[in-house]
C-alpha cells in the first residue's frame, strides 16, 4: 500500500509534465528567441531510471501491477480531456471510415513531453510479459480504454519528428532540433522515442488495422498525398509530401518489425543487448567504448555489453597506435535489419553501404532483406494484421503505381525501398505462418490479397506485376536484387499455399530451391557479362588514346627530335656510363686517399608555384621549409640552471653534458625563396584579419608548412654539393712534405701573422712548439698556400640573403635574443646547430638500433645535405677577421700554444662541437686583404684530417681520464695488442696528472672502454664529413651489422682500429702536447672532483620509469601535498615525464613570474627542465599533454592502456589501466625527434577554438 501511495504521488509530478513546454509552427517568421529546453530534457535524463525502477517495481507483483496501470491510465485519461472534448471529422479511404478529432500538428499546439502515456505503455509490456492482459478489463473496463485517446499523443510526437525531417518547422530555431536529436538518444530514447512506438504498437494490436491506419495518415496529414486528386508542380511541397511519407513508413515499419521488447516480442534481455551490438558493428568495427557509449545504460551505469559480446564478435588487438575494436562475427551478419529503429539516418546510410559492399565483395546480390523477426507476445499477436489489410495494400499499391508511371513525381528511391520491406515482412510473416500451421488455420493472407488487382478496372495491376514492371526502371537499378528476392518469396509462399500434401511440399519446395538457383546463376553471368562488357569498353578507348598519341608525335615530329638533342640528357647518359664504380679504396672521407664527390643533378619542385628548378650556386635561392628549437634531449645534467636570456652568453664551446642544444629539422619540402617570401607575407597579412587565437607566433617568423601544416619558423636554403677530387698521385707526394708537426707549425705561423697585421707592427711572440733544429723562418706567413689554393665559390645574392637570414633565426632562436645579423656570435651558432643536430639524429639512429646511413628519413636525409651546405657557405657572409678570431679560440683547445685566459679546460667542453667549428672555419686561413682564396681538395683533405686525428686524441684522453671502473664489461683478450697499447698509453698518462688517474685498470677494461666512449664521437664525425664532403660510406655503415660498424667507420676516417698507434704515430709531435693538456690546472682540478664530470658514451635519455598499473600512479599521487599551500583542497597533480618531478597544476599557490608575465608551475618547470617543451601526465585525468614556450600546449593520448586497448581519458569508464610499452616507445620517439612543436601545431590546427585553454596557467 505504502508504495502504491509514493507511486500516485509519483504520477502527480509525471502529470505536471506531460504536455509541458508546449509548441506551435512557426510560419512566416523565424522565432526570435530560442525558448529554454534544457531543462525539461534533463529533467527527462533525471527520471529515465527512476521510471524503469517504478516499472520494474510494479511488475514484481501481478496485483500491484493491475493496480499501477489503472491509476497510470486514470492520470492519461486526465490529461486527455480537451482532447476528448474537441470536434471531430471524418476520413474515408478504400470504402473504410474513421472519426477522429481535427487536430494537426504543423497548427496546433504539441508538445515531446509524455512520461504519463510512456509508462503506461512500459507497464503495458510488463503485463503482457507476465501474461496478465487477459485479466485488464476487471480494472479498465474496455469502453472506458480509449485506445484512440492513448495512441494520440505519441503518434503526434513521431509526426512532429517526421515534419522536422521534412524542414517544415524549420523557423522554430535550434531549440526543436535539438529536443528532436536527445528525444531519439541513447540517453532518454528508452523512456521517449521506444515507449511512443510500443504504444503505437499497443493501439495496432487493439485497434482495427484500417482504422489504425487511417488514423495515422490522417495524423501524418497524409490522406490528401494518397487520394488519386493531388497534382502539384510545387517542387518544396512534393519534397515534403515524399519526406512525410518516407517518415510514415519508416514508423510503420518499427510497428510491425521491431519486436526486440521483452514483453513485445518473444525475447530476453540479453537478445535486446547483442542484436544492438550487431547492428552497430554492421556500420564499422567499433572499439569498446563506442559500443558502450550507444548503449542505454541501467540505473547501475550498466549496458550488459560484457555477458553478451563475445556471442556476436571477435575482439581485433590494437597495433602502436589506434585502439582494439570488436569485428562482427560472420554467423550475426544474417541478423542485420535495415530498417533499426535506432538508426540515425547518417547510421542507417552507412550500414546499408558496408553491407552492400560486403555482399558484392562475396559475389553475392545485393538484396537486404528484413530477416525473420521473433514471434509477438500473445497480447501483441494482432499487430501483424496492419501487413494484410486493405489501407496497407491501398498505400504500397499506390507507392509502386507512381513509381510504374513516368509522369509523377511523388515517390522516391527511399519510399520504394520501405515498401519493398513491408512486401518482405508480410511475406515472411506469412512464410512462418504456413510453416507452422496447417494451411485453413492460417488466417492471415497477405500473397492473396497482394496478388489481387487493384480495381476492376482493364488496366488494373496486382502488386507482382508492378514489381515486374519497377525491374525495367533504370533509375532503380540498385533495387533489382531486391525485387527479386520479394518475388522468388511470392513464389515460395505460393507454392506452401498450394501444398496438398507433404511429398508434393518437399518437391515443390526442391523445385523452388532449384528454381532460385537457376534466377541466381542467370544473374551471376549476367553480371559476369556486363564486367566483360565493361573491360573490353576500357580497352577500346586506350587503344584510341594510344593512336592519338602516336599521331601526335608524328605531327610534332621536329618538337620531339629537338627535344632529345637537349643538352642535359646526353650529359647524364654520359656521365652514367663513365661513372666508375665506387670501389672500397675510394671509401674513404679524410686525408690523402679520400674517393670522390658524388654529386648528382637536383632538380626540384615548388610546393607553391609547382615549377621545376635546378639547384645551382649561380642561380634564385631554392628553401627547405625548417623549424630551430632548443632541445634538451640529449642533457646529461637535467634541471641545469639555465640563463634565460642569452645576451652575455659565449657559445663558441659546448659543455660536455650537452645541456642546451639548437636543433634544426626540416620537413623536407621545398620552396622557391620568393615563394616563399610571397606565402609568409599572405600568412601575416591574413592572421591580421583573423580574430581568434593564432595558432602560431608571426612575430617569431613561425608559419606551417604550405603542404604538410608542420610548424616552422624559418628556412634552409638549398645549396648543391661542390664536386671535388684529389689526384692520389700528389697527394701522396705531399705527404711526404706535410707531416702533423709540419701542418702545425705552418697553421701557427699563419696566425702569428695574422696577429702581427692585427697590432699592426708590434712585435707578439710566435708561438713556438719544436724548438729542436727548426728556427722560425722555416715557417713563414704564406707557406700555408704552398699547399694548393683555388678562388672562393662566388654565391648567388639571392642565396646569400637566405643564408644570412637563416643564420640570423639560429642566433635568435638558439640564445632568446633580439636577431642581429652582424653579432660576431652568429657564425658560433651555426656551427653550434650542425654539430647538435648531427648529435641528435646519431643519439636517435643509435637508440633505435638501426644503421648510421642506410636508415635515415628522406627529411633528415636532406636536411642534414642543406644544414652542412649552408654552414660552408655562412662562413662567406661574414668577416674573416671574425672567424680567424674564432678559429684561433677553437684551436686552442688541442694546440696550448695559442692558449689565453679564456680556454677552456679538455674535460669541460665537448670536442666534437669543436671538430665542426674547427673544419667549417679553416679556411679562413687562406683569406688575405687582397686575394679571396681557399685550399684546394688536397689541402683540405689534408686539413680535415690533421685537425681530426688531433681532436680524435683529444678526445681519446678525455674519455681515459674521465673512465668509470664500476661498470660490468664484457671482457676481451687480456693480452691483445690493444689492450697492452693502452696499458702503456694510460701509464704515460698517469705521470703527467701527477698521479690522479685511477692506477692499475686492466688494459684490455681500458681497451673496451675506450672503444664503446669513442663511436658515438665517430659516428657523429662519420655523418658530418659525408654531409660535408659526399663521399659515400662503406657498406656496413648503410647496413646493420653492429660488429662490421667500428671497422668500417674507422677505415672511412682514415683511423687505425686500434687509436693507441695514433699516437705512435705522432708521438714526436703529440707527446709535447699531452704533457700540456695534462699538465692544465682546471683539468687537474676536475679530476679532484670526479662526481660531476661526463663520463663517455653519455647515457642515453629516455622517458621515466612508470609503474605497470596506472593505480599505483594514483596512490603515488593521493600523498602529493602542495609545497605552498597548506590547505588540503584538492590539487592537479602533474607528474613530469623528463624528470620525474611531480607539480601542482593550475593553482594560483604554484604560480611563478617570467619576464613580467605569470606563468603556471608546469610552464615554469619545462622552462628550465626541457628549455620550454616538455611532456607532463595528469594523473587524476590519466592524460598526456604536450607543451611548447609558453602559450602552447595539447593533449595526447596515455601510454595506460584498458583491456580492451583504449585510453581512458578522465577516467570515466574506470577500467583498470596497464602501461603500453609501445605507446610510451612511441612517445619517448616523439620526444627523441623533435616532433613535439609539430604535434601540438597540427593538434591547433584542427581544434581551432575561439577561446582555447590558457595554457601559460597550466
């Protein structure tokens, strides 16, 4: 009793909003204002399962539920009475009657409000499954039912929706629409739009069929488009009619069709569940959480999808990237029905192509018949008379009639395809029927009365010979299939209807099957035929083309006879055949026997004006499009204070754990400079009149790629290889002349001059290293031309203006200073960025274990070409003076003559930032005031390779000195020739640091050492040397063999493999110089202190460790107290993936100011922790967001992965979460490549907001 009070008081509030928010048409003017709707919606979200609890409730009990239904329907009647009361008016078609109220939804008042009628029918359903129905009349007397005054309501909600399909209330603005789209949504349909069809069904099975029907056309305001006297030439009002019609028998279709209810149909929950699952999955494959997502779910969050999904799919693993998705398993296939009621039309469209395309793809027609629907419940069993009575024959009769005659217009694809279902359903009901009864039981005779002709007329027409007739319309070519199946069904029902006896039904029913047959072979090789046709069609008009060209060439003969003498094609064809063979010899980069340049013909395309060009020194600047970064990836020293501002900072020398580096990339596409110049003027021009937020810095001369919308801000001009060659013969005569100790004191003697002209007259001392049997006038100022000299390349002005710019945006970007193209600090940077760069790509080449040439990316590929190209030419634009000057500091280094006060100590820089500096500057040697010269291949090859084996031993003491004798290495011979070379070498050593090296290191632990610290230094130095001079690597640099790579690199460096003989070698000439560099007090001083020094190979970075369940990630953060705050008020808790520091997000207490400007603790951190770009993991939202500078920043998809392959982004489902190794390898590479910038770019580029998220807060 005590519930049945709470349950009237439940109908009192349901009765206060049925009808509520009441609407009229709009015709004339749009509506002003758009009227609230949201809250009645939410409202309706709210109460969706207290209503299925109360429904559930009362089925508990078959008294109660009599009880329930009498009040439910007591409630209705109440709210029915204007309805009751209002006039009425009469509608006849096909000899059939019915009175009804004159109401019309496009004029009167209507309203998508009706939890009172949508119980009752919830109730309904439960009575009928607990089979109670019988016993209804005790509580409703049938005269005081109403049936017509239940149906009403609802079906004017589902006419309100057709006429929103059809834009006829297109003025009552975006509020109709919406309430339209969440009145069918998973989320409210189950107690809106799925209740209104079920009543529907409720008065079909109650009410006569033809009055049912008449009521809906009428309602449908339909009777007029199906009466014969309606003719209209008005296109709007045809599209209306034939949209309204559509809609009717969309719904008239759900009516009879869609019995998948409990209580409606003879079935269980769980087969509700999976024919949703199938009939998703028949769109796409979808991934778990879609599925559940489209699902409606219980009062306990639930949708039932686990119990069931296995039955109908098979689950796909997801790859590196995507997630898992379900695939439908091929036996749940038959179950597709076209016309789900739950089916947007966006759903309904695609499904209906997937399944087409499946079938043709197995060679099958492309028929998509309903497929044999459940039984009704007893208490719905009368619903299948709609199929068979006369309105429902009269309207497909009339649809299939208009369709036949070529002068009307009202009828559509879409119709015919409806009504052909409704053919399907009632023959199939039929089908079942007979199958299952004895013939004179069956009463419902749909193939009589659909054969039967439409009036007495001489050119009446019975519905299979219409349908005969729609296989002849060519319009209607795609339903031929169709048609098909429905009259092979005509026949089978005929022949069950025509069973005399069994034996006679199994024949027939052999005969029919092999009947079937025959159709279907005749219409394989009719499609077989018409492929045929279709390839025979396509070759004829190649052939023609074919002749057309040939007699094109023919009448242009001279054109084409001219065009083969051009003078670049017999070039190439030359130099093809006369190419020699790149023989191993000739593998070689450094020294006397270096091979050949190999350069070929560039010609390129502009990505913007799309015209080709060769790539000469002579010609317009051609760009690579390229973005410079500061990059913290390769930092030994993670947190390392970082000034800010570069003004006072010196780059000439790189620390040697790598801190702060400038990256350049490129993404590899290529531009006319003008171009270019041209498109980033429209880029500034257009951002100016745009009012949201840019997406890039202009300011900062940041724009995207024209073709790939990657992030640059600036450009690398493209300059070709200069072919050079070396006479082995002379060279090796000048070996002779020019030792190590010779080079060098003929470079010393050329800066002693130098520095003479510099104080001008004043006599400095000439740095002197042998004094034994070698006075100073030996070596005098121009004995360093003696060597081989050639004239310097002449640049063209418009290549020179891209290398000054583009050096002008390293300087800017790499010290976060104003650009100033004649700060004597931009060719330091230069350098600085080659050398990174190459460090960078070598670092990442290496983690991935691939080989050193044979594995770069075209973009690295031809981004390292242009960058060491552009750096040779960059030393042109600027003074040699400058350059001589720091030529000199970068020599000093591993000469300790030309040392001063500013020379850094050998273990605190990095040496091979040294090597680039040191190559790329030498030949300003060669520049004198009156003659602009510079050394010839010979003397350069010589030069390259003294300064390389020199700082080749510089580093090998670096990495002695520096060695770590804790670590596990695998050991080698003992008494190896290399391990005793290094026993001595390391000995010797010792002496001179007075006994601060470790003592008594195995040689062969020495040995290993030494070779693992030293082939990332000669990898690097492998890159750029090929880069700079094109000479093409050993084979196994272009392969991966790993044990073939320290061979093959030294061999391509004219090394011995074993670098103790180096300095044998030299050791005249190198021993002096060891003593000095030992002897170096600041060098002394860092061994002292030996916890703070690189030790080689530097490690490799890579993302931190993270626990393998993502709830100890949340335990880790719920003991996360705010440093500055001392409230417990629920914080973000960040955790930094670089470093491992954990930070409170968006929270005034964390905030810091950088130059004036507030910025969140997250931008703080990735300001000093990754020089601004960084990659943090909210924990309590289980996300990834990526950031750059400090306005810059976007979401990317978690490492944490479910079950089912899929991120859960704030944790809303609550699955439990597993790191996917792959997905956080994927991350560290994009953080490896410098891909971060162009993510977040290209996430901005397709999210753009008017007000995006204030990341400077972050």
């Amino acid at each position: 009793m005590q519930f049945l009070e709470g349950f009237r008081s439940f109908l009192k509030i349901l009765t206060c909003m049925q009808g509520m928010e009441e609407i009229r048409r709009q015709v004339g003017q749009h509506i002003e204002v758009d009227p609230d709707w949201e809250a009645a919606i939410a409202i309706q979200m709210q109460l969706k399962n207290i209503l299925l609890m109360f429904q559930e409730w009362c089925a508990c009990d078959e008294e109660l539920l009599l009880v329930a239904y009498k009040e439910c329907h007591k409630a209705v009647m109440r709210c029915s009475t204007s309805f009751v009361s209002s006039s009425k008016i009469v509608v006849q078609l096909c000899g059939h009657i019915l009175e009804t109220k004159s109401y019309r939804v496009s004029e009167d008042l209507v309203s998508i409000h009706l939890p009172l009628s949508r119980t009752l029918a919830g109730l309904h359903v439960r009575l009928s499954r607990l089979g109670a129905v019988s016993r209804l009349h005790e509580f409703v007397p049938f005269e005081d039912f109403q049936v017509e005054v239940l149906v009403e309501y609802p079906l004017r909600c589902l006419v309100l929706v057709a006429q929103v399909v059809a834009e006829m209330w297109r003025r009552n603005g975006l509020s109709l629409i919406s309430q339209v789209f969440y009145y069918q949504d998973v989320k409210c349909r189950e107690e809106m739009y799925d209740k209104d069809i079920i009543m529907l069904q409720i008065g079909a099975s109650l009410m006569d069929p033809n009055k049912f029907l008449l009521l809906v056309l009428q309602r449908y305001e339909l009777t007029d488009a199906f009466n014969k006297t309606i003719s209209t030439k008005d296109q709007d009002l045809i599209k209306q009619y034939n949209t309204l019609i559509e809609e009717m028998l969309q719904v008239l279709i759900y009516i009879v069709g869609e019995r998948y209810v409990p209580g409606v149909g003879n079935v269980t929950k769980e087969e509700v569940t999976m024919r949703e699952i199938t009939h998703l999955l028949c769109i796409e494959p979808m991934p778990h959480s879609a599925i559940a997502k489209n699902l409606p779910e219980n009062e306990n969050n639930e949708t039932g999808l686990e119990n069931v999904i296995n039955k109908v799919a098979t689950f796909k693993r997801p790859g590196i990237s995507g997630h898992g998705v379900y695939e439908l398993k091929d036996e749940s296939l038959k179950d597709f029905n076209m016309y789900f009621y739950h089916y947007s039309k966006t759903q309904h469209s695609k499904a209906e192509h997937m399944q087409k395309k499946r079938r043709k793809q197995e060679n099958k027609d492309e028929a998509l018949p309903p497929p044999s629907p459940p039984e009704f419940c007893p208490a719905f069993s009368k619903v299948v008379n709609l199929l068979n009575c006369d309105i429902m024959m009269y309207i497909l009769r009339t649809i299939f009639e208009r369709a036949v005659d070529t002068d009307s217009n009202l009828w559509t694809e879409g119709m015919l395809q409806m009504a052909f279902h409704i053919l399907a359903l009632g023959l199939l009901e039929e089908k079942q029927q007979l199958q299952k009864s004895p013939e004179e039981e069956v009463t419902f005779d749909f193939y009589h009365k659909a054969s039967r002709l439409g009036s007495s007329a001489l050119n009446a027409q019975n519905i299979q010979m219409l349908l005969e007739k729609l296989k002849g319309i060519p319009q209607l070519e795609g339903q031929k299939d169709m048609i098909t199946w429905i009259l092979q069904m005509f026949d089978t029902v005929k022949r069950l209807r025509e069973k005399s006896c069994l034996i006679v039904a199994t024949t027939s029913g052999l005969e029919s099957i092999k009947n079937d047959e025959i159709t279907h072979d005749k219409e394989k090789a009719e499609r077989k035929r018409k492929a045929e046709a279709a390839r025979l069609h396509r070759q004829k008009i190649m052939a023609q083309m074919s002749a057309l060209q040939k007699n094109f060439i023919e009448t242009h003969k001279l054109m084409y006879d001219n065009t083969s003498e051009m003078p670049g094609k017999e070039d190439s064809i030359m130099e093809e055949d006369s190419a020699p063979v790149v023989s191993d010899y000739c593998r070689i980069v450094l020294g006397p026997k270096r091979g050949p340049t190999i350069t070929e013909k560039e010609v390129l395309t502009c990505i913007l004006c799309q015209e080709e060009q060769e790539v000469k020194i002579e010609s317009n600047a051609m760009v690579f499009s390229a973005c410079v970064q500061k990059s913290t990836a390769l930092t030994q020293h993670r947190g390392k204070p970082i000034e800010l501002s570069g003004e006072t900072l010196d780059p000439l020398f790189m620390d040697p754990d790598l801190a702060y580096g400038t990256y350049t990339g490129s993404c590899g596409h290529v531009m006319h400079a003008v171009c270019w110049q041209k498109y980033f003027e429209a880029v500034q021009l257009s951002s100016q009149q745009r009012i949201h937020v840019d997406l890039f810095d202009l300011e900062s001369g940041e724009y995207l790629c024209p073709l790939c919308k990657s992030l640059c801000n600036t450009v690398i001009p493209i300059i070709p290889l200069q072919p050079q060659k070396i006479n082995s013969e002379n060279a090796e005569a000048l070996a002779q002349l020019l030792t190590l100790a010779q080079w060098i004191q003929t470079v010393l003697a050329r800066i002693s001059g130098y520095n003479m002209k510099h104080t001008k007259g004043e006599n400095p001392t000439m740095p002197v290293l042998f004094n034994q049997g070698m006075g100073d006038s030996t070596f005098e100022f121009h004995s360093i031309l003696s060597f081989g000299v050639q004239s310097s390349i002449k640049y063209s002005n418009s290549i020179k203006e891209m290398v000054i710019l583009f050096a002008t945006t390293i300087y800017r970007i790499g010290l976060k200073v104003p650009p100033d193209e004649m700060d004597p600090r931009v060719p330091m940077m230069t350098w600085s960025t080659c050398a990174f760069t190459i460090q960078a790509i070598e670092n990442l080449l290496g983690d991935e274990g691939k080989p050193l040439f044979g594995a770069l990316q075209n973009r690295q590929h031809n981004g390292l070409k242009a960058l060491m190209q552009f750096a040779v030419a960059q030393r042109m634009t600027c003074p040699q003076v400058l350059i001589q000057k720091h030529l000199v500091r970068l020599l000093s280094v591993v000469l300790p003559n030309l040392q001063s006060e500013d020379t850094p100590c050998l273990l605190s820089i990095d040496l091979f930032h040294v090597l680039v500096g040191a190559v790329l500057a030498f030949p300003s040697l060669y520049w004198d005031d009156t003659v602009d010269l510079q050394p010839s291949s010979i003397s350069s090859s010589y030069n390259h390779l003294y300064l390389f084996h020199l700082i080749t031993m510089a580093h090998t003491l670096q990495i002695l000195l520096t060695i770590d004798t804790g670590l596990p290495l695998a050991q080698v011979e003992e008494d190896s020739e290399e391990a005793h070379s290094a026993s001595s070498f390391f000995a010797e050593v010792s002496q001179y640091t007075s006994g601060y090296t470790g003592c008594g290191i195995p040689g062969w632990y020495l040995w290993v050492s030494l070779k693992n610290g030293i082939t990332p230094y000669l990898r690097c130095a492998a890159l750029f040397f090929h880069y700079l001079l094109g000479v093409t690597p050993p084979e196994e640099l272009l392969t991966n063999s790993a044990e073939g790579e320290y061979n093959a690199l030294c061999s391509y460096l004219s090394l011995p493999t074993n670098l103790f003989l180096l300095f044998q070698e030299y050791w005249d000439t190198v021993r002096p110089l060891l003593q000095r560099w030992c002897a170096d007090p600041a060098l002394l001083n860092c061994l002292k202190q030996k916890s703070i020094m690189v030790r080689y190979p530097r490690k490799r970075n890579s993302l931190i460790e993270l626990p393998d369940d993502y709830s100890c990630l949340l335990n880790q953060a719920s003991h996360f107290r705010c440093p500055r705050s001392s409230d417990d008020e629920r914080k973000h808790p960040v955790l930094c993936l670089f470093c491992g520091a954990i930070l409170c997000s968006q929270n005034i207490c964390c905030q810091e100011v950088v130059n004036g400007e507030e910025v969140g603790a997250c931008i703080f951190h990735a300001l000093h922790c990754g020089a601004g770009v960084c990659i943090f993991l909210k924990i309590r939202e289980c996300r990834v967001v990526l950031v750059e500078g400090k306005a810059r920043g976007c979401a990317y998809p978690a490492p944490y992965l479910d079950e089912y392959g899929e991120t859960d982004p704030g944790l809303k489902r609550g699955n439990p979460l597993h790191l996917s190794r792959e997905r956080y390898r994927k991350l560290h590479l994009v953080w490896q490549q410098h891909c971060i910038i162009e993510e977040i770019a290209r996430s901005q580029e397709t999210n753009q907001m008017l007000f995006g998220f204030n990341w400077q807060l972050l």
